[in-house]
C-alpha cells in the first residue's frame, strides 16, 4: 500500500488522528504537530517519528492540575507552589520537588502521564483542525521523553467509543485482511495483550473484516478498536473485494487522502512466512521471561520461588506449583528456538519441584523453616555484575548468537549506573542488534542513547550511517559519516560509504 503524502494542514475529519501520527512516525518526521478544536489548542512533538513530548493551553492539562486530580499532591500544596510559581517563574515541577512536596521520580511520572494525557484526549476528537511544522525542535522547551508511538496509538484508539465512527474508519467489511509484507511495519514496536496477539492467528488471507470481527472471542467493540489499529499502523493490509451491494460505498470516498490504492493480496507463501516470523516475537519474549525467572531463582527462598507467602495451605501451594510446572516444564517447549534456554529450563524445574516437595510435607517445611529463621537459606549467592553479563555478551556475539548477545548486553546496560563508560555497552548491544534481520530500527535507537552518553565516539557514527544507508535514509547516513570524520579525518569506513553515496 503506498503511503500517502503528509499534508501540512488539514481538518481531523478527512485524516483522523491515529492516521497522522502512523504516517509521521513511518517517514520518521521531525517537528510540531498542532492540534486545534474550539478553544483547545495541543502540541505533539515528533521526533524522526517517535512523540517525545506534547504541550497544551488547556488550564486543566497544566502539570499542577494532573497533580491534583491524580492525588500526587493536595490542594494546600498546589496553591503554594501557583504562588511561587508566579513570584519565581520557576517550572511548577521544580518547585514541588525544592518544597519536598513530590520526589524527582513522581515528577517524572507526573510529566510522563500528563504528556500521555495531553496526546491521548483528541482521538476521541471527531472534529478539529491539525497544522504540522516540520523542522529542529526548540530543545530549551522540550523534555525528551520514552514514549512508544505505537503504544499510544493503540491506547488512544482504545478511548474512541463511537461505534459508526469505527465501523466508518475501517475498511468495507467483505475487505479480505492480510499480515503485512513490509518487515519495517509489521515488526513494530508495540505491546500486545495475549487477546490481540490471538485477533492476529484469525487472519490467514481468507477470512474478511467481518468474520474476525464475528469470530472473535472479543467484544465486538474491543476487536473493531483493535483491527482499526493493526490497519493504520500497517500490521494488516485489507484487500478489498469488489462486490456488488458493498457495505460502504463511500469508504475510499472518506479516505482518498490516506489510502488511494486497491491492496492486492500477497503471495500465501510470503505471508505465511512473515505470520511466522511476527509469532517468533513471542517465543522471544519467553526466552528472556525464563533467563529473568532463571537469574531470579538462584536468590529466592522456597517461597519465593512458588510465589506464595509463609502461611500458604497445601492447596495454595499444590496450585502454584501446578501453575509453574505447566509455566516452565521442559516438555512444553519442545521448539528449536527453545533450544537456547534448555539448560535454564531444566534447571528451574528442579528448583521449582524441590520448592513444592519440601513445602508440602510438614516435617520437611518446619525443618526448613527453622533454617530460614537461622539465615542459612537467606545467604544470597553473588549477582552477576555488568562486567559479567557483558563478557557473556561477547562470547555469544562471538559464537554467532545474535539474540543471546542482545539478551546479555541489555542485562549489562541494565545494571550499569549512567556514566560515560556506558557508551561502549550501547555500542556492542547495538552493533549486534543490527545484525538480527528487521531490527535495524531497533539497533539505532540503542546507538543514539549511546550517542547521548559519549558523542565523541567514532564508532557510533559510523554504525548508525551504516543503518541509516541500509534502510534508505541518505540524508541521515551522509549527516552521521560526516560526524564520523569530524572525529576521525582518515576512518575508511566512513569515507567509503560518503563515496558510495555519492560518487
């Protein structure tokens, strides 16, 4: 499907929202997005795709009013900081923290949930004007936030409760879905309950809009939010059917500036090897929850291993053994991909049954009792330190295995307090990130924080032109090997790759 032209301005009528911020997000823009509707006036700063921050006019999207209306302070409080607010012209954050009133980290939750608020309300805006200013952000006025752009697409879309708008946003209902064949969108970061990652194994190039929406275990109005999202953000193409009586004639009409093509089903061989691929994702996400329960079990006690409090019953505890058992015996994951984490597997499921044999049988427990009470059981065997989980890295990275280097490299940078040496964990974890196919994106991310803690590294410049070439960023590319040289006049990397681009 080609994407549609990014119009400077517009009216949310003819290009919703969620359809703005995915295209944004997908031609990796940088500037203000304005948001108008009456006497509302809200800003959404867009930063090569990513929402970093968003501002308002609205009194009651002030910081010190969410504040307020989230019980983070009381009313006394929030009228002693207005007045020095005035007398000092001090940000009101600032002066809750300086008066003890809220620490640092609620401040920073305060401003992370205000800017969420501030982007979320105008999905549910029918009508209202948008303006977008492309261009460098004013860096003194805006805090750079983590805020995933896919996640708040999707929360937004969840607030929208006007039935015919969604129906009328979505494609004819006879439109046969497919999984996307474009990795860059289909890859997306993103997170999914279990519910909307299963609304996905319902589409297999057959079934239509209507019968995933019939055939989900969902409510109907969870599903249709759910479906309008994986469809704006390019996880699923609808390949409409040319029928006569269709349901809604006017459908292309309502959406001619956003999506002008007939989507053409791909290949059932591409597209069952992509529906593959994005499930591979989950069996990931296993993988590092068994490394993390693993890493976790050589510093828990019986009943922190079961999960269940001193006092538990024998019923509580035949429960959440059978809970993990099912969780992490080896059986259950017989798939190759499994293979990686066999040890950790086995190795949790001894643990776990030696928990439950021992906790079960009253002897045996008040035995264990008195030696947890005696500290014997309490001492704690060492954590693997940064250093550790980063020279693990390296080994897999030299074995060839991408994925547990990028497991190891995270868990170092994890653990290791922000200082310039930092810098050097970023870069292998992305250099390796980079190497996993459909992950570039990924990797750059992790270079540019890396960046952000040592931007006189060579390395990093040169690594994120590479990626920026690769995906076809030329710009971006030729910026990052010209910081290169700056750093390095004679790297050859560097200037082979401004040759290329430009001979």
């Amino acid at each position: 499907m080609t994407a549609p032209p990014i119009l400077p301005s517009g009216r949310l009528r003819d290009t919703r929202l969620p359809v703005l911020l995915q295209l944004l997000r997908s031609e990796l823009k940088t500037g203000v997005l304005t948001l108008k509707r009456n006497d509302l006036n809200k800003s959404i700063f867009i930063q090569e795709g990513d929402i970093i921050f968003a501002s308002s006019l609205y009194s009651d999207d002030r910081l010190g009013e969410v504040l307020l209306k989230t019980g983070k302070i009381n009313f006394k409080q929030y009228e002693i900081s207005v007045d020095l607010l005035k007398k000092t012209g001090k940000r009101q954050g600032t002066i809750l923290v300086e008066q003890g009133f809220i620490a640092p980290k609620d401040l920073f939750e305060g401003v992370v949930f205000q800017v969420r608020e501030i982007v979320l309300s105008p999905f549910t805006w029918v009508e209202g004007d948008y303006e977008f200013i492309e261009g460098p952000l004013p860096s003194e006025e805006v805090i750079t936030l983590q805020i995933s752009t896919g996640d708040i697409i999707l929360d937004g879309i969840k607030r929208i409760q006007d039935w015919n708008r969604l129906i009328h946003d979505l494609p004819p209902l006879n439109s046969v879905l497919h999984l996307s064949t474009d990795p860059r969108s289909l890859f997306q970061s993103v997170n999914l309950s279990a519910a909307e990652r299963d609304l996905l194994r319902l589409v297999n190039g057959e079934r239509t809009l209507r019968d995933v929406l019939c055939e989900s275990t969902m409510s109907s109005m969870d599903c249709a939010r759910v479906l309008y999202f994986f469809i704006t953000a390019g996880i699923l193409s609808p390949a409409f059917q040319k029928t006569e009586g269709a349901e809604k004639v006017d459908w292309q009409d309502h959406h001619q500036d956003h999506q002008k093509e007939t989507e053409e089903a791909p290949p059932a061989a591409e597209e069952e090897v992509l529906k593959q691929a994005f499930f591979d994702e989950e069996k990931e996400a296993t993988v590092q929850k068994i490394r993390e329960a693993y890493l976790q079990m050589e510093n828990q006690n019986y009943y922190e291993i079961l999960k269940v409090t001193p006092s538990a019953g024998r019923d509580e505890i035949k429960k959440a053994y059978f809970r993990l058992a099912k969780e992490y015996h080896p059986d259950r994951h017989f798939e190759a991909e499994m293979g990686q984490v066999k040890k950790e597997l086995e190795s949790l499921f001894v643990r776990i049954t030696q928990a439950y044999d021992t906790l079960l049988v009253e002897k045996k427990r008040k035995a264990y009792d008195s030696e947890l009470a005696n500290g014997k059981q309490n001492q704690k065997q060492a954590e693997p330190t940064h250093r550790d989980f980063f020279a693990r890295g390296e080994a897999a990275l030299e074995k060839g295995d991408l994925r547990d280097a990028c497991y190891f490299f995270q868990e170092a940078i994890n653990k290791m307090p922000e200082r310039i040496d930092k810098a050097v964990y970023y870069l292998r974890y992305g250099q390796a990130m980079a190497r996993i196919p459909g992950k570039l994106r990924d990797a750059a991310e992790i270079l540019k924080k890396g960046v952000a803690l040592d931007p006189t590294r060579t390395e990093f410049h040169v690594e994120l032109g590479l990626i920026y070439s690769k995906t076809g960023l030329t710009q971006k590319a030729m910026t990052s090997f010209s910081e290169a040289l700056k750093r390095d006049p004679i790297n050859k990397i560097a200037k082979a790759e401004i040759e290329k681009l430009h001979p």
